[in-house]
C-alpha cells in the first residue's frame, strides 16, 4: 500500500475515535434563568408531593387503626365467640339483602361516568342510598340485641370517642382551609 492510502485509513480511524469519544462525554450547558426557574419549580412541586404523600401515609396508618368501624368497636368489646358468630350472621344477612340495590347503584355510578346520568337515576340513587342507610341502622340495631349490658354501655363510650375524633379532625381540617385561603 502506499503512504497517502495509509494516512488516508489512519485519519479515517483517529476521526472516528474523535467522534466516539466525543459522543461519550457529558454535554455541559449554560442553563439559561428560563430553565432553572422551571427546575426549580419542579423540585419545589416534588418536595410538596413528598410531604403530601407523607402526610397521607401517616393518616393512612391512623386511618387504618381508626377506622375499623363495627369490627374496631367490636373487638374493642371482647365478644364471645357465640356472639361473634351471631353478629357474623346478621352482617351476612343483611350483605345479601342488599346485593341487589348494590348492583344496582353500580350501574347507576358506570351511567354517571359514561355521561349517560339522568335526573331520575340521580333521583333512584338517592333512594337506593337511604335505603342502605336504613339496613344499616337494622344491622347496628340488631347487633346490639346481641350485646350484655356492659357491653352496650361500652359500646356508648366507644361510639362517644369516636364522635368526639371525627369533630376533632373536622376542626383541623376547617383551620387547614382556612390557612390556604389565607
């Protein structure tokens, strides 16, 4: 081979090394003002995230002791186990009695989504709600016929705390909206 041919390829090979080599190493900007400002809004809307989900997980875990609702109170009132079979019973009952109006109102929510909602499935939902509410307050009423004396008086208590808490987080979050409108 001849002298120009080899410098020829050599140059070739050095350009091609350039390049990769190039290509490898990180490209430093000048960020303009624009693009901090913009990154640091991002960070800011991060950290707030970070805190909300905090904030959300705590209360999560609150909740999850919390809001146990008939199970919580129940256990609180240490059944036995006949009447932890009894109060199984009624809650099953009444489930399957209010299957039907269950399947119903999720139809009812699937329409809302659709768009397809009308004032008289708005009309029949609220009447569907109501009458949940009503076996609802059967199922409590009922349940208590299964509980001692003692036991309804501690149920009084439990139910008492449990009100006094949910005016207590209600407060907290009035003087919560009240600071963000501020």
């Amino acid at each position: 081979m001849s002298l120009p041919k080899h410098l020829c390829g050599v140059f070739v090979l050095m350009l091609a090394v350039g390049v990769g080599v190039f290509a490898q190493e990180p490209q430093s900007q000048t960020p303009s003002i624009r693009d901090e400002s913009s990154q640091r809004e991002r960070l800011e809307r991060i950290e707030r995230r970070r805190e909300r989900l905090l904030n959300r997980e705590g209360r999560l875990r609150e909740g999850r002791e919390r809001h146990r609702g008939v199970g919580r109170m129940m256990h609180d009132l240490n059944l036995t186990d006949e009447q932890r079979q009894q109060s199984r019973a009624i809650r099953q009952r009444r489930l399957e009695g209010l299957k039907l109006q269950r399947e119903e109102l999720f139809k009812l929510r699937e329409k809302r989504i659709a768009g397809t909602f009308t004032a008289e499935d708005e009309a029949r939902a609220r009447t569907l709600h109501q009458e949940m509410r009503t076996a609802m307050q059967g199922v409590r009423s009922e349940m208590e016929t299964v509980l001692t004396a003692e036991q309804k008086a501690k149920l009084e208590e439990l139910k008492k705390e449990r009100k006094e808490r949910m005016e207590q987080r209600m407060k907290e979050r009035q003087e919560r909206l009240n600071k963000k409108l501020l």
